[in-house]
C-alpha cells in the first residue's frame, strides 16, 4: 500500500480539465508528477487524451522513471453486466 503525504491537483478554471497532479511521500517531498494533455472531446466530452507519469529522483528535480498513456479511442455510457461484480 503507498500512503502520500499530499497530492496537489491543477485545474483549468475555464473548462475544469486537470492540467498536473503531484503526489509527495509523508516528509514533503515530490516523488511522483502526473502531467496531462492533448484535450479532445470524444462523445460530447472533453477529456485529456494524453498522461505523463513521471517518477522523480531523490531531490524530487529530475525525473527518473516515465510512463506515458496515450488514448486513442475512449467509450463512454457502455453498460456493464451485474455479472461482473459477484
């Protein structure tokens, strides 16, 4: 289990989109950064289809570790079976 000492979010005022996220341990420090771009509305949504994950060194400056999500295509209002929560 990973326990954060504080996540900050930045949101758009205008449209509410998330714009980073920053994810520090229990003494301060920033180990982690989440960065999200490449807004497209997809079925009448707005939505960021591309996420940076970054994990920071020691120092919490430079990042060390990445992993990008790019969504290529997103669907949304699928029913989902009661089959799958037993």
């Amino acid at each position: 289990m990973v326990v954060w000492g504080k996540i900050t979010l930045e949101v758009r005022q205008a449209d509410r989109m998330p714009v980073w996220q920053r994810y520090y341990d229990e003494d301060g420090k920033l180990v982690r950064r989440l960065t999200f771009s490449e807004y497209k509305t997809v079925s009448g949504r707005l939505v960021p289809t591309r996420l940076l994950m970054q994990s920071m060194d020691k120092s919490g400056k430079q990042a060390v570790e990445e992993t990008t999500i790019t969504y290529e295509e997103i669907i949304f209002d699928v029913p989902i079976s009661e089959a799958i929560f037993p």
